[in-house]
C-alpha cells in the first residue's frame, strides 16, 4: 500500500505543476479565457431559452413557440432543419429544408439556390441545448440572408406542441 | 510488478501450445513492447494537448459539451487538463517517474472512457452539445470509445511491464 502511495505523490505533484503552468500560460496567453466562465443558459426577454454562446449583440433573434407557430402559417417564411439528415427523415418540421450545420459548406450550394435572399428564415435544431441552429444562422447571415430567426426550442418543443410534422425525404 | 509480469503457464496443456502462449505472453508483457507503447502514447498526449493548449476557448465549448462538470468548473479543467497531457506525454517519452505516469495516464484515460460511455448511454453528442439520436454520431462516440479502450490497455501494460526500459533514470544511473 504505501508502494502505491509513494506512486500517486508524483502524479499529483505533476497535475499540480501542469495546473501552474496552465493558468500562468493563459494569464500571459492572447488567446487566454477567464478561469471561471459563464456556462450556464441565458433566458431571454419572453422566457426564451438560448444556449451560452448566443451573443444578444450581434446574433440572429431568438423566437419562441407562440412566435414559431405564428410565422408558420405566414407567406414567404421558410424554415431550416440545421440537424442531420438521419434526424431529418426521422422527422421535421412539416415544409422545413434540410441544411446540415456541421457540414455547412457542401449542403449550402445544393439547399441554398431555392431559398431567396429576401425570404424570412428560421432555423432550428433538437432542443434548446443545440447550437446547430444558432451556428446556421450565422453563416447563412454571412452569405447574405438578413431576415433570420432562431427558433431554440426546435424539434422537440415543436413535436410537444403537437404541430404539423413530416417524414423522410418531403419538406 | 514481477508478480503479473510472470504468471505461471498451466501445466496440462500440450507443450507445443504451452510454448506458443509463453511465446506470445513474452511478447505482449515485453519490456520492449512497453517502450513502444510508451513512446506511441506519449507522443499522442503530446500531439491532443497541443490543440487544446492553442485553443483554450474551443476546448472548453468541448467540455461543456460533455455536460458533466458543473459550469464554474470548466474552464479551470479546459485550462490545466492539456498541461497535464503534454507533461505526461513527455515524461512518457523520456521515461521519467514511469511507475506513476504510466498510472496517471491510465487513470485519465478511464475518466475519458466513463465520460464518453455515460455520453454514449444518454445519446448526447458531444461534437455539438446537442441530444441526437443519428447512428453516424454513435458511431463516431463509439469509434473514440473503442480508441482509448485499447489506449488503456497499452498503458497498463507500460504500468505494469515498463521495467525502467531505456528510461532516463536507467540512461543515467546504471541499476
């Protein structure tokens, strides 16, 4: 037993140099991030759930349900599933596209052609623990799409809700 | 240490298998094996550190992804883990405290086992913090299980058969 001790004391005593030098190099690093960050979800104004990294400044609006519902059944509205295309046939929102974020640059010139600049857009993903919607409309606002909204609650606030679904490959 | 390394073969096998298994035993409980294991190892924790080193800010998102440390804890761990990594991943290459780096090491990579398997049991895929029940993402979880499952193996086996093989204690100071 004390064998096995006398092995844990430099193995603690390397998680502690690495723990000095870790936050040495990220105090003196230009890239260096606080030692304790804000992770946890913001609410909105209207109780609108977002993830932590959706910046209120600069980033698409967040909608909630009531406004999802709202929008839907307005013309030239167009709504984008940001997940993957097995979630996507497993099941969408009724009439929305699918643009996978993670592989943004391939889906784009396939899906993006059929959806005009000046259509109003929302995105969305699974829950609001996603940030697959929230990275979709940052790189569809970069390519020219002004009129954008992130829908957080997503797929699964929207299936609750018992609203119009589809399958498989039908928008 | 010497206990596991040399288990007795079973009398009542034939002698030729008896030979075979002691062969492959002899092999896979190597002191050289362990020397390619160790430097295998020690240059992929030097390798993953790198990244997360360079890019604190994202390796964080990464560790709130796994949705296991509580908030105030994430960036301390984003900011000391790597570290951790690449002074084990040198230490692993010149041989230095192996007995307990090669522990360390081990343990880490449990911790990083029970992480991903607790991911893969709830389905979260930890790529984009979000619940998805996709097989390419299972399968991607699982692919990183499997990975460090056999990263384990190779570093128990340079826990247990090390020897101080070429290590710089033994380039130093002859035993």
């Amino acid at each position: 037993m004390s064998n096995f001790s006398q092995k844990i004391k430099p193995a603690l005593i390397i998680i502690l140099v690495a723990a000095v030098i870790g936050i040495l190099y990220n105090l003196v690093s230009p890239k260096g991030i606080g030692l304790v960050g804000s992770w946890s979800q913001q609410i909105l104004e209207g109780n609108i759930i977002v993830p932590p990294s959706y910046d209120k400044t600069s980033d698409s609006p967040p909608i909630s349900l009531a406004d999802a519902m709202s929008l839907y059944n307005s013309p030239n509205i167009i709504f984008i599933d940001a997940r993957t295309k097995e979630d996507y046939l497993k099941g969408h929102i009724k009439g929305a596209l699918n643009l996978y974020m993670e592989e943004y640059d391939t889906w784009a010139p396939k899906v993006l052609p059929n959806v005009p600049k000046e259509a109003t857009i929302v995105t969305y993903c699974g829950a609001d623990e996603c940030e697959l919607s929230l990275f979709l409309a940052r790189n569809m606002n970069v390519d020219g799409y002004k009129n954008l909204k992130i829908f957080f609650g997503g797929w699964e606030e929207w299936v609750k809700a018992g609203l119009p679904t589809s399958t498989g490959e039908n928008p | 240490m010497r206990s596991v390394c040399s288990v007795p073969i079973y009398r009542d096998v034939s002698f030729k298998v008896e030979k075979r298994m002691k062969f492959l035993k002899n092999i896979l409980l190597s002191k050289h094996l362990a020397l390619l294991f160790r430097l295998f190892l020690g240059i992929l924790f030097i390798y993953a550190s790198v990244d997360k080193i360079l890019h604190p800010a994202a390796f964080a998102k990464i560790v709130y992804n796994f949705h296991i440390l509580p908030g105030f804890l994430i960036n301390l761990f984003a900011i000391i883990l790597p570290w951790v990594e690449f002074l084990l991943g040198v230490f692993l290459v010149l041989g230095i405290a192996l007995d307990s780096v090669a522990l360390l090491a081990s343990t880490l990579l449990g911790v990083f086992i029970i992480a991903l398997g607790v991911n893969l049991i709830r389905g979260l895929d930890i790529n984009c913090g979000c619940f998805s029940t996709a097989p390419a993402t299972k399968s991607s979880v699982s692919k990183r299980l499997i990975e460090d499952v056999i990263f384990l193996a190779m570093s128990l086996q340079v826990w247990k058969c090390h020897q101080g093989f070429l290590t710089l204690k033994n380039l130093f100071y002859k035993p």
